[in-house]
C-alpha cells in the first residue's frame, strides 16, 4: 500500500490511478482531515462480495462449515463450478 499527501494526489491524481490500476494495490491519499483509499475497481467488487456474503448468515455459515470440512482433509459436498453456473 503506498501513501501519498492531498498535495502530490492534486498534482499527480492521473498517475496514481493508472499505478493503483495497475500493481491492483491501494493507494491512501491523506489529508490533515483525514485520508481516503484509492483501489482498482475489481478489487472493490471483490470486498463488497466478501462483505455481502459475510452479512448473509446461510451463507457464512456454510463457508465457515465447509473451511471446517478443508480442516480436517476432506472435501466438502456441493457442486461444480461447472454445475452451479453452467447456465451462466
């Protein structure tokens, strides 16, 4: 994660958004009232998948029961990637 001031990202606002594209790493950009994070895209549909099925409890009960089934060395029942989404 790289840190930049509100002054370098007013000056280099276009660069540092093809950098945070490109390495897919977060860019903070503070200020002296606080800071904001720069991140690609992808990146931020990924966090708000991870935070939508973290806030659904049948679906993390189920991750939570399956990590448990990969913990012990098993495998855990359920689909395909190619059967559930074969449709897609």
């Amino acid at each position: 994660m790289r840190t930049v001031t509100l002054d370098q990202a007013i000056i280099d606002l276009k660069s540092i958004i093809h950098r945070t594209i490109r390495d897919n790493d977060e860019t903070v950009i503070a200020s002296s009232e606080g800071s904001v994070v720069v991140l690609n895209e992808n990146e931020w549909s990924n966090i708000k998948e991870t935070l939508r099925l973290l806030s659904d409890k049948e679906s993390l009960v189920a991750l939570l029961e399956s990590h448990s089934i990969r913990d012990r060395g098993k495998k855990p029942k359920g689909l395909s990637a190619e059967e559930a989404f074969g449709d897609v």
